[in-house]
C-alpha cells in the first residue's frame, strides 16, 4: 500500500520538472520480518524535440523495519534512470529504459558477517501499437543484472512481456 505526490513545473515549451515522494508500506505475512515502510523522493528533468523525449531522474530513498529485528531487509537506496521514446507516427511509440541503483541493506544477514550491497542494472525496450481509439497492443523485453557483495544474490534476468493496455474515460 502506498501514496504518491508528484509536482510538475513546465521550464518552456520543450522542457518539464518533475519531483515526485513516494511512501509505501510492505507486509509479508509469511515472513513478518521483512515488513518495512519505505520512502523515496524524486527528481526528473524531461525534454521534448518533435517525435522524441528524453527524461533523466534521479532517486533516493529509505526503508523503515517495523520489527529491529528484520532491519537486514531494509535497504538504503539511490538511483539513476534515463528513459527516452520516439513516436514513429500516431499508431507506434517505441521506448528505451536504462536504469541504475545501489540498495544498501541495513545489517547484515544473521549467516553473513557483512552488510549486503546490491548494484542493479537493467534495460528495457517497448514498443506500443495503438489499435483503436481506446486499445494499445505492448511489447517490451528486458534484461535485468544484479551483482551484490553476497554472490548467492547475483542474478541475470531476461523478460519478455506482451499485452493490451485499455483506456477509458
């Protein structure tokens, strides 16, 4: 469960701010441990140049355990994304993600003497075909790679997705 607040400055006509907070709440109740709140604040810088747009954010945020003993499940996180689109003509969008973030847990896992440390790099592209008025065909691959300090939580990830997006009034 969360809430979000987002700002938005238009700076000119090709050119928008936007810093967002975020506050959000994770319960597991398999694992009541890991429960934790989370908050992270936000800054993009987006421009537009006819069909493209660039958009460059940045993040940072932090996870509050409810129990002390679960703080090795919250991390401290701080993020880099550049994501761009191209509209092709009024029917095809397709779009670029890169993103970048450091998670820093709290303490260290009862098993392991240090901290975990998590790098995670991923890239996804999609491209959307607009079929009516109202339906949206998507298709995106993604790759994700996280290489930690502890090697058993390395991971190198592929996804394929493909679904219809529905907008009504």
């Amino acid at each position: 469960m969360g809430i979000d607040a987002i700002l938005k400055k238009q700076l000119n006509q090709q050119t928008l701010l936007n810093t967002s907070i975020s506050l959000e709440n994770y319960h597991n109740n398999k694992k009541p441990l890991t429960d934790r709140n989370r908050g992270l604040l936000g800054i993009t810088l987006g421009k537009t140049n006819g069909r493209n747009q660039y958009l460059l954010g940045f993040h940072l945020g932090k996870e509050f355990p409810e129990h002390k003993a679960g703080k090795q499940f919250s991390r401290n996180i701080l993020g880099l994304a550049f994501k761009t689109s191209h509209e092709w003509n009024a029917k095809n969008t397709s779009f670029l993600n890169l993103n970048y973030n450091i998670y820093k847990h709290q303490a260290a896992y009862p098993v392991f003497p240090d901290k975990r440390k998590d790098n995670r790099y991923s890239i996804r592209l999609t491209h959307e075909f607009q079929t009516s008025d109202k339906a949206i065909l998507v298709f995106s691959a993604s790759h994700i790679a996280n290489e930690s300090n502890l090697n058993l939580y390395d991971v190198n990830r592929n996804e394929i997705k493909m679904g219809i997006r529905y907008e009504w009034d």
